[in-house]
C-alpha cells in the first residue's frame, strides 16, 4: 500500500485495473485506492506481469503491506507492485510545479491492455457505479474529456434506499439507522478530535469594514472581459493572509514535536463543502499570485472537489486555512485548526451595518473574523497583529494588487 498523502497511514482498495496474468507497464494504472483525503488510480512503477493480487476490492490496509506481485511471466523475479512511499506528499511537486498530464480527446473510453475499451470515469463515479450495478457503458460523462463523474451516476440512477446504513431496532427516539462513516470522515473525525485534544486553542475576533472592498470589487466587475472569472470575497480574504503570512513567519508554521517548523511556501487552504464531508484544497504560492490567478485556481480545485477528481498533491502542502461560511448568513463562528497548521480564519457574511463617523451614524459593510491559534507557536500579540494586518490589507483593497 502506497503512501499517496502526508496524513495517510491505510488505504482501501476499490478497484483493480488489471487482472492476473496481465501486463503492466510503468506508469500505467493499476487500481484504485481510497485514502484519507481523495480517491485516485495509483500508477505503478514497476514493469512486468501481475503475477498475483494479495488484496482484495474493499480491503483496508496499513501503509507498506504488500498488495500485488508484478513479475516475469514465469513468475520469477516477483517484486512488489506498491512499494510504500516514504517521502511526505508535501515534498513531491505539487501542481505549481508540473504541468498537468494533457487531457485525451473527448471520449467516453480508453483503451486498456488488451486493446479492449475501458470506460473512463472518476473513481468515485466508479464505486457508485459499482454500488449501484450500473453499467457505466450506459452513462454519458460530462467531466473533462467525456469523463463520467459522480454527478453522472446519481443523475443516471435513483438512490438505494438505505444504502448508506443499516436499520436498527425500535426505540423512544424512534427507529435507529446505524451509518458507516467513509474514509474521508473518518479521517476528519480523527484530525479533529485530535487537533482539539493536543492543540490549545485560543480565539481572536476583529470586524473588517469592506466599504472599499464592496466597491472595489464592482469596479472590478464591470472590467473583466465576458467568460473571465471575478475574483470573490474569498479570494481578496486569501490573498490579504498571504500577503501577512509573509511578514509573520510563525503564523505560517506548525508546531511539531518540540520544535516549530516555518515554511517558506505560503499555500493556502480554502475549505470546501463536499458531499457529507468537509474537504481543503490548496492554493499553491498564494503570495505570489493575483487576485486573477487566485480566483481561477480556486475554483478549479474547488470543482474538483465536488465532481470528485482531486488528487491528493491538490490537498496537501497547505500551511495555513480560510474557513469561510457567509454565504450562509453566519456572522461570525471558531473554526478547528487543520493540524498540524499554526491558524485558521473563519469568515463570515458582509451585512450593512450602523456605524459612527466623525459624530454621525451612517452605515458600512462589515465583516467578521475569527482567528484560531495554536498557543504553542502562535502567541497573543503576534497573533494579534497578524490579524490587524490582514484587516488593513482588506480595509485598502488596492495593497492586494501590489
């Protein structure tokens, strides 16, 4: 079992590619696994025949615990087909590094390696397809390329009653249904609890007057050529704690077994609400980038978060969080650290509000934030002042562009 992220210590297997006595090149898919933070087809990186598979469809395992054999076609010379990975996913290129694998041609089917057509589909589409005995043959994909997505599958099929859990007997309370968690919430009960238990966190509140910002934005608007994307609140809120992450280092580390770790990427995290999940996709080098720039990666990996398809280098290497629930009317709220992360911002909604002005009432836009802190790297002041420095930043929206 591969290591495919930084927090990733089992994974599950969903679907075998390739089947016993076939080939296998470097580089070419061999299954899909299920890990802590994303579905996705591991290639392997080594050449010959699949001699053998130790792990079954829906089995969970620890990292390093041998899956398959891929040898010669007598069956000598057998080596493991996914090796464990040591090296954290944060050291591998991430998607600001490389370029990304061009796209084939529009189709809803590739080729495997027996020349027969293979559907193309995310791997998520895949198990729900699976679970539901849909033929994804059957399905035209509207992902990128013909891909068939999640989305696809639900829309082709109703729903299995019940399919998520098991009914349980009558009580008070009514009748009981006992639902089985995903890897994925899993995993984000574990880091929560642990990061509440292990983090001491303390909170600081400030209200971010976004007059000029609302305005600024409208200007903006207006400006940007049609099919272009606007960039949103968000993206000003994670540009203004990139461009404060630079100036106070602590607050873009972590706090790891007795020492600090400070980072010199700025890459941050935007919290993205997934089917039944809370998922955190990363903006890479946000410091360095344009309100443009932002804006467009942004939602590129926030789309994939929700038809499935992204990949965990797109989830990890994060070194601080935006948490943002305005556009649901909450004017403030204390958001959980993403361990093992210094911070997180909670935003809330920008409502009018009353103001006093040189002796007179009038009104402005106001935002609330919250910021949560690690006391163990981040103290009072300086937290402090790192919050004061990402309001003026948005305060005077024409600093985010310089």
């Amino acid at each position: 079992m591969p290591r495919l992220s930084d927090s990733m210590e089992e994974g599950t297997i969903l679907t075998w590619l390739k089947q016993v006595g076939e080939e296998v090149a470097v580089g070419e898919e061999l299954v899909e696994i299920e890990t802590d933070k994303a579905n996705m087809a591991y290639e392997s990186d080594v050449a010959g025949t699949l001699t053998e598979i130790l792990a079954p469809e829906g089995e969970t395992l620890a990292i390093g615990s041998p899956i398959a054999v891929v040898g010669e076609r007598d069956g000598t010379g057998a080596a493991p087909a996914a090796p464990a990975q040591e090296e954290p996913a944060a050291e591998q290129p991430t998607p600001a590094e490389t370029a990304p694998a061009p796209e084939p041609a529009a189709t809803a089917s590739l080729k495997d390696s027996r020349g027969q057509d293979r559907v193309k589909a995310s791997p998520v589409a895949r198990r729900l397809a699976k679970e539901r005995g849909v033929d994804l043959a059957t399905i035209t994909g509207t992902g990128p390329g013909g891909r068939i997505v999640k989305k696809d599958v639900k829309e082709a099929t109703p729903a299995a009653p019940q399919a998520a859990g098991a009914a349980g007997g009558e009580t008070a309370k009514g009748e009981t249904r006992v639902q089985e968690l995903s890897k994925l919430q899993e995993v984000i009960a574990r880091r929560m609890a642990e990061s509440k238990a292990t983090a001491p966190h303390f909170y600081l509140e400030a209200t971010v007057d976004m007059s000029a910002a609302v305005e600024g934005r409208k200007r903006l608007k207006a400006a940007t050529p049609e099919g272009q994307v606007t960039p949103s609140f968000n993206d000003m809120v994670v540009k203004a704690c990139a461009l404060a992450l630079k100036e106070f280092p602590k607050a873009n580390g972590a706090y790891k077994d007795g020492h600090f770790e400070l980072y010199s990427r700025i890459n941050v995290g935007v919290a993205v609400a997934a089917q039944d999940a809370l998922v955190v996709p990363t903006v890479f080098d946000a410091d360095r980038k344009g309100l443009s720039q932002i804006a467009t990666d942004a939602r590129a990996v926030a789309s994939k978060v929700r038809d499935g398809s992204i990949t965990p280098p797109e989830l990890s290497g994060g070194t601080f969080t935006v948490s943002n629930l305005g556009m649901y009317g909450i004017r403030n709220f204390g958001a959980v650290i993403n361990p093992p992360q210094a911070a997180i911002l909670a935003v809330g909604a920008i409502e009018e509000r009353p103001v006093v002005r040189d002796g007179s009432i009038t009104t402005a836009r106001l935002m609330d934030v919250t910021l949560a802190c690690d006391h163990r790297i981040l103290y009072g002041a300086e937290a402090a002042e790192f919050l004061a420095r990402v309001r003026a930043l948005l305060e005077e929206p024409l600093s985010l562009a310089l």
